[in-house]
C-alpha cells in the first residue's frame, strides 16, 4: 500500500485538529447541528458527495465518493457525546 500524498495527509490531519477544537454540547439540538454542519464542509471538501439526514432528529452525515471499484467503506461514529 503507498502513502497518500503529502498534500492530502496534511489536509486530513488539519481535519482532525478541527473536529478536535469543535465544543460538544451533549444532546443538544444547536450543537449538533453545528457539529454536522461542520463535517459535511469537511467531507465536501475531500470531494465527497454530501448529505445531511435526520432533521429535526440528531442529524446524520452521509458522504459518498466514487471509487476504483464496487466495494464500500463505511464510517460510522457518534457526534453527540464528548470523548
């Protein structure tokens, strides 16, 4: 497997540092609006398809972007609860 190129490794890490700094207010509808909000921008700009589902429930991000082959890759993580 090769290393992705430099550019897109430090975007991600920049991604990270972002997320990291995001304040989490448990359960609460603004602050995961604005958590989703903020993860679909990423995502867009990793030049993935972006929709934002489940209003007016906790928000849910679904990216997609096409690749070499059928398979699929799934990430899933809960963004409504502090680490």
């Amino acid at each position: 497997m090769s290393a992705p190129p430099p550019l897109l490794t430090e975007k991600l890490v920049q991604c990270m540092r972002t997320l990291c700094a995001q304040p989490s207010g448990v359960g609460q509808p603004d602050d995961l609006a604005a958590s989703a909000d903020l993860i679909a921008g990423m995502l867009h700009s990793l030049g993935m398809q972006v929709r934002v589902a489940g209003a007016p429930a906790p928000p849910v991000v679904l990216g997609r972007r096409a690749g070499r082959s059928q398979r699929a890759l799934l990430f899933s993580h809960r963004f409504d609860t502090p680490p």
